[in-house]
C-alpha cells in the first residue's frame, strides 16, 4: 500500500512539474497583464495609458486623428483610475492635462496641469505643455513664464516649448 501510495505521490509530482524550463527572460503583455516566465502581473493603469499616449501620437503623424482620439479617450479613462490609487501625482496630472488638452478640453486640461505644479513647479512635462496651452490659447506672455522656469534644465522640453512660442502653435 505504502508503496503505491509513493508512485502516485512521485508521479503526481513528475507530471505537474515541467521537465524544462523555458525561461529566457521574455515578456509579453496581452490585455492589461504582463505574462513573464509564465506568471502574470497586473500593468498598472498609468504604463497603459502612457503606451496609449504615444501610439496615439503615432497615429498623429500618420494623420490617422480619429484612431488618435480613440487612444486618447482610453487614456484619460486609465489616467483617471490611477489618480484614485495615486492621487495628485505630478507624472499622472501631467498627462491628465495632456490627453484632456489633446480632446479639446482646454480648461480641464489647465487645470490638471496647475494642480500639478502645485507638487511639483520644476516638473519639464508640466511646464512645457501648460506652456504649449497658453500659446494655443493666445496667452503668449504666460508661456514665456513657463520657458523661463525651464532655461536652464537642458532638455528637448525647452526647445520643443521655444519654437512653439516662435511658430504660434502648439
């Protein structure tokens, strides 16, 4: 008995353990999981929504706006749940205004952005994207302000911000 006990144990065991392992490292990400070495980890809301942010700037370029907006919205809704978790975190503000900004809703989109600076009033994405709402909402002078506070940080922020206070647009 105790001896046939010991060979269903064993090969119990035997079967449900993989006899080789392919662990090589690898990811892969389907839906909202990462799946790595054959474990899967829930991706935060905010990594989505910045993955959504730049394909839909992607689309951008491409002139596909309508694919574009899509993203968008689902990254304002993904931004929108990371701030319950993360509330008032500059990073999560920062493209709270950014995707608002990016839907036509240019007061929201402030607003996120001062909130914010309020963390944080040297954060470069904050500052050169309020700076680049001012200069789409004709407020040129405040735009100025916000190149100021970026001078001296030796960041495409401050280049990308100066040529869209020279051209006008954003």
């Amino acid at each position: 008995m105790n001896k046939k006990f010991l060979v269903i144990f064993f090969s119990a065991i035997i079967l449900s353990t993989p006899l080789f392992s392919a662990s090589n490292g690898s990811s892969e990400v389907k839906g909202q999981y990462q799946v790595t070495d054959s474990k899967a980890r829930k991706i935060s809301n905010y990594k989505i929504a910045v993955k959504r942010i730049f394909k839909a700037k992607k689309f951008e370029k491409k002139g596909k706006t309508d694919k574009a907006k899509i993203l968008y919205e689902e990254a304002y809704s993904r931004l929108i749940e990371a701030n319950k978790e993360n509330p008032i975190n500059p990073d999560i503000l920062n493209y709270m205004g950014f995707t608002s900004q990016k839907l036509g809703n240019l007061e929201d989109a402030e607003i996120y952005y001062l909130l914010g600076l309020d963390q944080n009033p040297k954060h470069i994405g904050l500052n050169e994207y309020l700076g680049e709402l001012y200069v789409e909402t004709n407020r040129v002078d405040k735009a100025k302000e916000r190149l100021k506070i970026l001078e001296g940080c030796d960041c495409k922020e401050f280049g990308e911000l100066q040529t869209s206070i020279k051209l006008g647009t954003p």
